[in-house]
C-alpha cells in the first residue's frame, strides 16, 4: 500500500540509552512503512546494540563512525543531512542533546543534525533526574526554540527502577510522530476539516440501545489522511473500538443528539465537513431510567422518533460537505437524490451488502457521485488509500468556493 511514508528518507539516529533497543522496533515500523531508513549509530550506542541489527531491518549500510575510509559518509560527510526528509533521534541521550544543542558536530549523527535543513524530532529518554536537570532542560528549551520536535519523554518505569519522567515515546506513536511532521506542508496544510466517524448508540433503557455496524474505520482513516496531508483534523467519534489517534483534536460522543450539538458548535471554525459516521435515523422516543423486565410479555414495541439530519443542518457559507450514503438497494440513485436533499458537495456511496467492504472491514469500495450526476467507481482498497481519493476530489473544491 502506498502510504505518506513510501519512500520518504528517514534518517535514524540512535545514541547510548538503554532505550536503544526501541529504536530496532521504529526501524522495522518504519520501514514497514514503506520509508529507506539510514542509521547512524553513536559510538555509545553500540555497546548496547550492534550495527548489525539495524542493517537486517533497514537492509541499508549504517553509519557508526564519521572516520570510517570504506563508509558512503566519509565521502560525503553531509551527504545523509542533504538527502534526508526528516531525522529522528530515538532515543537521545542527554549527552546528544546538549551537543545539538550547542551546536557541536564531533560525531556522525550531530554532524549530519548540524548540516541538516530537514525537520527533526528529537525523543529523549534518561534517568528522571537526568532529564528534570536544569542543564538538560535550558538545552531541549533551545532546540524547540530552533524548531525541533521534542517527542515525549513519557512518565512511567525507568530502566533503574525508578519512576519518572524519561521514558522514550513508544515507537508506534513516533511513526505517528514523524508521518504528522512528513505532512505539515501537505497539500491540506492550513484547512481545518472536521471528520464523524463511528456508529451512534441511542439509550433505550441504562443497558440497551439501538445502535449499528459502523466501526469507524472509514472516519478514523479519513482523519489520519487528512491530517497526514497537513490538515487540521478534528475527530467526532462515536467509536469505542478504536485507539484516539494523534495529532489531531478528538471529541467522543454517544448519541445522535450528543454528535450534533458537538459539530455544530465546531463547524463554525471548519472549512470543510466529511460525514463518514452512521447516524441512526431513529431514537426511543423514551428513555427508561430503570431497565425494562420482560413481565411475561411476548411482544414488545417501543416508540421511535426521528434524529436530526446532521450534515443536511449544518451550514456556513463555503463550507465543503462530503456526506456518506450505506444503501442496500439502489446504491447511486439514492446516493444522487440525497446529494441533492442535503446540498452536498460530494457523496460516498458505499453498498453494506458487500461481504467484503464496508462496515467492520479494513477494505471498502465505494462510489463517489458528484452534484452533476456523474459517478466515479473506486474499486476495492484499503480505507486509507480510499480516505486518499476522497480527499485527492475534494482539494479542488477549495478552490471553487
Ligand atoms: C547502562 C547504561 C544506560 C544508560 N542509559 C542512558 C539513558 O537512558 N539516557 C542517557 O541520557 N544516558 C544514558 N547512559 C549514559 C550515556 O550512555 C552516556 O552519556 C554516553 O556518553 C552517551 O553518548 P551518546 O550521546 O554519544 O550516545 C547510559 C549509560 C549506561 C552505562
């Protein structure tokens, strides 16, 4: 799958920590990715692992020494800073830090930070006392002054033992991390789009509600494109089942009732609407404080009435609205007259009767109509790399606002 990481070159410095082993698990990620991932190893940092290891995962040539007749870098000293579209440090040690920080270039890795123009991120990772230090601090203070991202440390156990504030950013949300800072100055830098996902739940009684098949795979997808393409992402989430993700706001919501209120209060900073979530249509007319028994009753009802229409009430002047239509029967034509009855700008018809697509499933196949009737078929793909053709349509229509 071709993602924001395929074929970015990502340098990975790794220094003396005993966080160190992490740093394999980012590499592998990484280049899971997609992403050719060179390593530069401290002299420090090869006492706890060898080069060896990194150059099994990345399948790449690591640096370990700037001196080094038969290295690429010997050649050309400055040669990874040039080619780089990010560096990460994972971990850096406190020592690393206060180089950068002071500018020195004694090693491969701070040589290749001072000549770089790249964005870096930086995760340290230390003993508490070591990163609570005035020393250390006056000197990340610096570096997020020059425009570094400074990722984490997290609180929690440290290798001594001890509690604090030094543990390294787990290497899943640095991937995170670096596809975010990758995208800042993508092509929806500067829009603020806000993104439903997820399935309501409407409260019968406290332990029942009506509710459907949405996991929220299509939002959460559309959420990290967006906000892998640089947007500004606010997520309206009625999912339980998926991790918050980062570098974006999040808002849960439960009901219907409680979706609304939420986007209505947020639209008015949005540009632009993507209504991936399945709103029920319906709620119990009344809401049961205590659970209703079974009393020997074979047949049950319970009123229902109608939900706000969300995305067909939301309106501010040149606002994008993308809504989403699951049909069984019909698929385009109710798709098209609902474009139409909701003012949309674009609409995602996707048919649940798929086995295959759709609801639940990481892959979807969808149809995405235009205000003019025509119809664009996109075949079966992951929900990122749909979230993608989404969005690829939807830039135009900044411009025609
Ligand atoms: C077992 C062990 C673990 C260490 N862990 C850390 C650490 O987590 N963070 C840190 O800043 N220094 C740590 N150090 C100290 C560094 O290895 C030392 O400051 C070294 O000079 C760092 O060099 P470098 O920044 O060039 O990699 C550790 C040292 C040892 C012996």
């Amino acid at each position: 799958m071709k993602g924001p990481l395929t074929n970015k070159r990502i340098v990975l410095g790794v220094t003396g920590s005993i966080a160190c082993y992490k740093a394999l698990e980012l590499a592998s990620k990484l280049v899971q990715n997609g992403a050719l991932v060179d390593t530069i190893m401290t002299k420090s940092s090869q006492e706890f692992l060898t080069p060896l290891a990194f150059k099994s995962l990345t399948h790449r040539d690591v640096v370990t020494n700037m001196y080094d007749i038969n290295s690429q870098f010997a050649i050309n000293h400055v040669g990874l800073a040039e080619s780089a579209d990010i560096i990460v440090i994972a971990p850096a040690t406190a020592n690393t830090i206060a180089k950068i920080s002071n500018g020195m270039s004694d090693d491969s890795l701070t040589t290749t930070v001072l000549a770089a123009k790249c964005p870096i991120v930086i995760a340290p990772a230390m003993d508490g006392n070591m990163f609570d230090n005035p020393a250390t601090q006056n000197n990340i203070a610096t570096l997020i002054s020059r425009g570094i991202f400074i990722s984490g440390p997290e609180y929690g156990r440290l290798a001594s033992g001890l509690i604090g504030n030094g543990r390294m950013t787990s290497p899943k949300n640095l991937v995170n991390i670096v596809t975010t800072t990758l995208g800042s100055n993508g092509d929806l830098s500067g829009k603020k789009i806000l993104i439903s996902a997820g399935g309501t739940a409407e409260p019968i009684d406290p332990v029942r509600f009506i509710t459907n098949k949405s996991s929220g795979k299509m939002g959460y997808s559309l959420a990290t494109a967006a906000r892998d393409r640089g947007a500004t992402v606010t997520l309206v989430s009625a999912s339980n089942m998926l991790e918050t993700p980062i570098g974006m706001q999040t808002k849960k919501v439960k009901t219907s009732s409680e979706m609304y209120d939420v986007i209505s209060k947020e639209i008015i900073e949005m540009d632009a609407i993507i209504m991936a979530a399945a709103v029920s249509d319906w709620t119990p007319e009344k809401y049961s404080s205590s659970k209703y028994k079974k009393n020997g009753t074979e047949n049950w009802s319970i009123d229902l009435i109608k939900t706000t229409d969300i995305i067909a009430n939301i309106s501010k002047p040149n606002l994008i609205k993308i809504g989403f239509a699951a049909e069984s029967d019909n698929l385009i034509e109710n798709g098209k007259s609902k474009i139409q009855s909701k003012s949309l700008d674009l609409i995602v018809a996707n048919d649940i009767l798929d086995k295959n697509n759709g609801f639940e499933s990481d892959t979807n196949k969808v149809s995405i109509i235009h205000p003019n009737g025509d119809v664009e078929a996109i075949p079966t793909m992951p929900k990122y790399e749909i979230a993608n053709e989404i969005l690829d349509r939807m830039i135009p229509l900044f411009n025609k606002k």
